[in-house]
C-alpha cells in the first residue's frame, strides 16, 4: 500500500515538473516597443526626392530610451520652407523657426492642460494663475528660439529642384530641461503654487508619462 502511495505521489510530482518544464520552454513572443520612426514623422519615406542633411544620433537614442520608459507624450516640430538656391542661409533658419513654432503651438494645449488642472483645484484663483502661467510659458518660449538644448534638432532634410531648395527641420523638446529652465526663472511663482497646494513637477511629468506612470 505504501510503495502504492509512493509511485502515485512520483507520478503526480513527474507530471507536473514536465508541465512546468514545457510552459518554460515555450517561445514567447517578444514584446516591441515603437521606434522613433513610428512617433516622429520620417521625411525621407514620404518624399524620395529629399536627401538626410543631419541627424543626431545621440538624441535618436534618448528618444528610443523614452520610448521605453513608456513616455506617452513627445512634443516635436516639424518644420519646412523653400526658396532660392542662392540664400540656402535663409532658407534653412526659416525652416527651423517653423519648426520651434510647431513646438510652442503645442506647448500652448499643454499649458491649456496644467491650467484646467490647476482651476480645478483652487478655482478662485484661476484668473491669477491664468495670467503669471501665459507669462511663464511665454518666457519659455523665447528660450526656445534661442536655447538650441531646450528644442535641439533630431534630422534635416533637403531636396533642390532647379534653382530653389527646399529644407526640413525636426527639433524635440526636452521636457526635463524645459521644466528646469522654467523652475530657475520664475521661482517665486513655483513657489505661490507650492503654497496652493499645486505640485506643478508633477503636472508637468504627468502630461509627458501619464498619470499612472509618472516618471519618478
């Protein structure tokens, strides 16, 4: 009877080590996370005519690493401009400051966002912090046409037809570096909001990670 007990008890323990050992083997699927390619727009695929000018590489990468750490927001700008051949100079800062103007358009809905957060916490003084966070985000803005690590270009693109060139500019905001810029010129405003009760850190980050995965 015991040697009975015995081999059942093995055969049910034998059973289950093999079941285990071949849900283990089983390949899985590996997970892929979205390239760049897919979140930022890629010139060169859209129009064969265009050529790469430049493309910085180290920040392709820090995109990538973004992309992994689940960043649900990249705020970018793409921006173009044509004209004569002759005044390339030209050409090429008019597409440039397109593309910073992409970026403050989008980074008037952000504010529009941490606004309607803010009114919601303390609406009696929405009005107040209305008027000193247009102000904080139009001196940023300012920085960003003149601060190239605040919005530094990611690719350029050029294409020539006859006389004229055409060029692309890609820039990215750097939301951690934008973030300490605004902390260092307007202390005493991020100083009112931490005696509101307004964590702005964290509204700027949720905007950029998502609420429920806040980069820390």
């Amino acid at each position: 009877m015991q040697e009975l007990i015995f081999w059942l008890i093995f055969g049910v323990v034998a059973t289950t080590l093999l079941f285990t050992q071949v849900l283990v083997t089983i390949p899985k699927e590996p997970v892929v996370s979205p390239s760049v390619q897919e979140i930022i727009p890629d010139v060169g695929k859209s129009d064969p005519s265009v050529f790469l000018v430049y493309e910085n590489t180290v920040l392709t990468n820090r995109l990538n690493e973004w992309i992994n750490e689940k960043k649900s927001r990249i705020i970018y700008g793409l921006g173009q401009a044509s004209g004569p051949s002759f005044d390339e100079r030209k050409v090429k800062e008019a597409a440039l400051q397109t593309a910073y103007q992409k970026v403050i358009e989008a980074l008037d809905e952000l504010q529009k966002e941490i606004l309607g957060k803010i009114a919601a916490q303390i609406p009696e003084k929405e009005g107040f912090y209305t008027e000193n966070l247009q102000q904080l985000f139009g001196r940023m803005y300012q920085y960003i046409t003149s601060d190239e690590s605040l919005a530094p270009v990611l690719k350029i693109w050029a294409k020539s037809s006859g006389e004229v060139i055409t060029y692309y500019y890609i820039v990215i905001l750097d939301d951690e570096y934008s973030l300490s810029i605004m902390k260092v010129f307007a202390y005493e405003f991020f100083e009112m909001l931490k005696s509101d009760g307004i964590d702005f850190d964290g509204l700027w980050r949720d905007a950029f990670y998502g609420e429920k995965g806040t980069k820390k």
